[in-house]
C-alpha cells in the first residue's frame, strides 16, 4: 500500500539553473523539502500529497486537514507531528 501525506507549501525554488523544481512543505510543522516536477502549478499556500518526496498531486486544505484527523486517530502521527504524544506517553515503545 501506497500512502501519501498532505503538505502545505511554504516555499517554491529551482536548487540550480536547470534543475528540478522543488518546493519546502509544512507536515503538522515538519518542514521537508519536496520535488515538485509533477505539479508545475503549485503555488505557495497550496497543499500537496507526497509521496517518497515527491508531490503527486493538489488537494484542498479541508481535504488535507481531514486526512491529518485520521493519522491522530490512527495514532500515525507523531511521526510527522512535533505536538504529537510521544510513543512512550501512550504505552507503546519508542523507535
């Protein structure tokens, strides 16, 4: 199973001339940067699923936020939450 996460796009940049387009996005406050070759359309304040680094596709902030509900309640995401409980406060083990 595939799973892509929703990011808001916080930056849009070219590394170097000719180079890949990219972009820097917000997951639950974790900035990474991501590949935005496939979306030549994404625009700053935009929100993207991303997929091993690379943005697939667009998505609406209320889409976006549905989906972050769902990994809290699946409790997937501490990963990617710096708010998030840690594992320990849950009973489970850390990584």
């Amino acid at each position: 199973m595939c799973l892509a996460i929703p990011g808001e796009l916080k930056e849009v940049f070219t590394p170097f001339p000719g180079g890949f387009r990219m972009g820097k996005a917000s997951f639950g406050g974790v900035v990474k940067e991501v590949n935005l070759e496939l979306l030549p359309e994404a625009r700053v304040g935009d929100y993207v699923l991303v997929h091993v680094g690379l943005a697939i596709a667009r998505v609406d902030a209320e889409e976006a936020e549905k989906t972050f509900a769902l990994l809290r309640e699946m409790g997937d995401l501490e990963e990617i939450d710096p708010d998030a409980a840690p594992p320990e406060a849950e009973g489970r083990p850390s990584a």
